[in-house]
C-alpha cells in the first residue's frame, strides 16, 4: 500500500511497468524499437519465424525441439533477469517480496507486450507437484510448419528456465496442447524431469486430461 509519506517524497504512483503504451517507444525516422529503459527491443517478421522452424527443420530434422528448446532455455535465464531487475528498479522492492498476485499480473502484461500473446497459469494441480500455463495468440504456434504433434519449444523452453530460477528447483516443460493443431489454447505442464519423464511420447497419442490424470496416479 502507497502511504502519504512515500507520495512527499515521490508523487509518482507506479502504475503497470509493462503497460504497451508506457513500455514500448519508437523512433520511426530512426527506425528503432526501445522500452522504458531506453534498452533496443527487435521486431520479429513473421517471415522470419517461419525460416528459423523451415531451416532447423532442414538441417537438424529431429532434433529441431531439442534446438528450440534450449535456445529458449538460454532465452529464458536472461529474459528472468532482465524481468526481476526492471521491477526492482520501477517498485523499489525486490521481486523477492513482492506480492505473487503483482509478480504474475507483471508476468502477463509483459508476455502481452511482448508480442507473445496471452498467458495464464491453472495452479489446479499445484498440491501434486505440477503447474499448468496456458497461453493464446502464440505467433510460434501461428506461423509453424504443420508437424502433428506440438511446436511451441521455444516458448516451452523460455517458462522451463524462468519458472526453473523463480522457484529455485531445475524444472522441465512439456506442451501437451497447441494452437497450431486446432487447440482452443497452448497448454504447458511445468514439472521436475524426472516426473514429466512418462509423457514425453503421450503428447501425441493423449489428451491434455488424461496426460494429466497419468501424471497424479
């Protein structure tokens, strides 16, 4: 809660970091992206997004996820950092004791204005070990080749790394849903390796549900 004495010293009353029109700046004779911090963002072409899974695709073939996903392992470290330092700054607390249900809202905002859509967690499953996120618009499920099976890995690696730094715990991702496979939401079970270890080869074969309900036996 912002006190009286806190609005003497500063009367500025912070408001959502991430909000698109305060985050986002550009300088369209300069052709430059930057946010608050004066930091260069990069606008990603779709163009692009569908040569990097058609190139992988073509040099790596099966091992195009694995790439994917540690490339969003790698993402995912700095992208936690960078998130956790611009908080800091803007509220003048750490993430550590800040309150989860701003961590989170922070989260979502950030996710929408970065261009990745929407996101969401289901803590249903929370009490047995695993966490769900949910998220809509991807553009990686949008603009990805059509492969039967799920194509966010490289999302699936960013919220393994992040949520793996937030709980202090190595933690794996697997995407049991997606968007591009006519899914109502791209959904992502967040977990220790050892324990999403069984359903590695029943994304293809099971629903979100009973994945789920394999999972808590």
């Amino acid at each position: 809660m912002i006190s009286v004495a806190d609005l003497l010293v500063d009367n500025r009353i912070p408001g959502n970091y991430f909000a698109v029109d305060a985050y986002v700046r550009g300088d369209l004779e300069m052709g430059l992206l930057e946010n608050r911090q004066g930091d260069r963002l990069l606008a990603l072409p779709e163009t692009l997004i569908q040569a990097i899974y058609s190139g992988l695709d073509k040099e790596t073939g099966q091992a195009t996820r694995l790439v994917l996903f540690n490339c969003g392992r790698w993402w995912g470290r700095s992208f936690y950092t960078r998130f956790c330092e611009q908080l800091t700054d803007y509220y003048n607390i750490s993430t550590a004791d800040m309150p989860m249900v701003e961590f989170l809202q922070s989260l979502q905002q950030c996710w929408v204005t970065h261009g990745w859509g929407r996101l969401d967690l289901d803590q249903t499953y929370q009490h047995r070990g695993f966490l769900v996120i949910k998220t809509w618009n991807s553009p990686f499920a949008k603009l990805a080749p059509n492969w039967n099976q799920p194509v966010c890995y490289l999302e699936a690696g960013v919220l393994s790394a992040f949520f793996s730094h937030l709980t202090g715990r190595d933690l794996h991702c697997i995407q049991t849903t997606c968007e591009s496979m006519g899914a109502d939401c791209n959904r992502f079970i967040l977990g220790l390796p050892k324990r999403l270890e069984s359903i590695e080869t029943m994304v293809t074969n099971l629903d979100h549900d009973s994945i789920m309900r394999e999972l808590c036996q």
